[in-house]
C-alpha cells in the first residue's frame, strides 16, 4: 500500500451517501414568472442536484396543484434524462397536492410515496377563463381584433364565447389528455390496471386510494423513506431554484411600462387561486 493510499482520507472516513431534494411548490406556470415552476425556474437546479459528489438518489418533492402542461412535460424531461444518463434512481413525494401537472410532474420518480391524506391524480384537462365582454362594455370600451386566417383567434375573453371555437378547444384537450393517459400508463406499468378507463377521469384521490388504484408506491415522508432505504447516515442535501428578483420600483403598479399588466397580472392570481381552491386549499 502507498502512503497516499495509507493516508487517504476517503478511505480513513468514508463520505455519507448524499440525496438531493428538489422542492417544486406551487402552479405551474407556461411561463418563468418570479416564483413560479417552470423549466426556466428550475433548469439550473436540476442540473446541481445531479451533479452532486456521493449522490445516491434525488428526491422530487412535490406540492402543486398543476398548471401548464407542457411545462410539466418539460421538467419531467429533464430530470428523466438526467437519472437516465447518470443511473442515479429518482424518489417523488407528494405533500398536499400533487394533482394533474404536478402529477405529471411526480411520475419522474421511479418510485412515488405520499400521506395518506395527500391528493393526487386528476387525471385530466382543465381550461379556465373569464368573459369580460361585458365589463368591458361598461366602461365605453370597444375590442378590436384584427386576424389574418380565419381560425387565429380562440376564446378572446373580451369577446363573446363562440361555440365553435369552444369545439376547437375541446378538441385540443382531448388530445392532451390521450397525451397524459399514454405517459400515466407508460410511468406506470404493471402497477396500475392500464384498462381501467376511471382512472383517467380526472378525480382527485387520497394518498390510500391512489396506494390501492397503483398511482403511488407508498405512505411516507422524505426522512423516514430515505433513512430507512439508505441508512440513517445519509443526507439530505436540498437544491433550492434561482428566484429572479425584480426591482422595487418595477413592481409598483402605477409604475409599470404597460397599463393592462395590473389586470393581467389579477386574472392570473384569480386563477391561481381558484387552482388551490379546488382542493380546499
């Protein structure tokens, strides 16, 4: 044996296995907002988490009640190609939420574990808007919509609701949702029973009914599953996302550059908020 290997300290005192966690909480949203899940958010993250010396697995920790589906899409890319790539297994925790995207999301896990009372699932395709022809008809103000190509337009919320297009955008989803259906049965394989169409329902079940329907692997917490799947000198090392911070000024109202943001920006919270209300949240 060499001196160097005499006085190795890996050797001497072997690294404690590490597990990084990824927290994704909140809506997830189609675009890089401050806070928000996205790609743009949380790229540089995932890529750490990866990256980390004595890594035996990465926890995804999950609380959103969805959002985007293509950002979902996306993130899930990202952290497969990753666990692929590096054969480091992946371990997803739902905590109160993890319900269509952020289910989507969780199905990056090669294994999936909640609380009993945890909501899952709702497996589907959701659209929310508002009309606001009306308020807008109040006011004295007139929406002018110029469009080159008949079919450019869809569902302007200044506008009357025209049935035809509410066709147009069923049809959209219904696309998305086999889309969603494919990756459920795909991620899940054997655990679930890929014919039963109720799954795909879009119902929102506890963590012991997604346990009993194959949605999940288990009831647990990040801690105790670690420890008792990796020792109890393991570590949990978490990965926090880059939060971009605006200026002060920029985020008072009467001082943004475009007038309409303020509405814009109130629709949105709406939104969001009803997302979260849908599981009593």
């Amino acid at each position: 044996m060499s001196i160097r290997d005499h006085f190795n300290l890996e050797r001497l005192w072997p690294r404690r296995p590490i597990v990084t966690v990824l927290r994704f909480e909140g809506v997830i949203l189609p675009r890089s907002r401050r806070g928000g899940v996205s790609l743009a958010n949380y790229a540089a993250a995932i890529d750490k988490a990866f990256r980390a010396r004595s890594l035996v697995a990465v926890a995804i920790v999950i609380n959103s009640p969805g959002g985007s589906p293509v950002q979902s899409a996306l993130l899930y890319r990202r952290i497969r190609q990753l666990a692929d790539e590096k054969s480091v297994p992946v371990i997803a925790f739902a905590e109160d939420v993890a319900a269509s995207g952020g289910y989507w999301l969780a199905l990056a896990g090669d294994e999936i574990f909640s609380e009993e009372a945890s909501l899952l699932g709702s497996i589907g395709v959701i659209s929310a808007g508002f009309g606001l022809y009306e308020l807008i008809g109040r006011f004295g103000i007139e929406r002018r919509l110029h469009t080159a190509g008949e079919r450019k337009s869809l569902l302007d919320p200044f506008l009357p609701e025209d049935s035809s297009e509410v066709e147009r955008l069923s049809a959209l989803q219904q696309d998305i949702h086999q889309s969603f259906k494919e990756h459920v049965r795909r991620r899940r394989a054997g655990r679930i029973d890929a014919g039963d169409e109720s799954l795909f329902a879009g119902d929102v079940l506890t963590g012991r009914m997604a346990l009993d329907r194959g949605l999940i692997d288990g009831i647990g917490e990040l801690r105790g599953v670690i420890r008792a799947r990796y020792g109890e000198k393991v570590r949990l090392r978490p990965v926090a996302a880059e939060r971009r911070r605006l200026p002060l000024l920029s985020r008072l109202p009467f001082l943004r550059p475009e007038p309409c943001s303020l509405i814009a920006e109130l629709v949105e919270w709406i939104e969001t908020r009803l997302l979260w209300a849908r599981f009593g949240l």
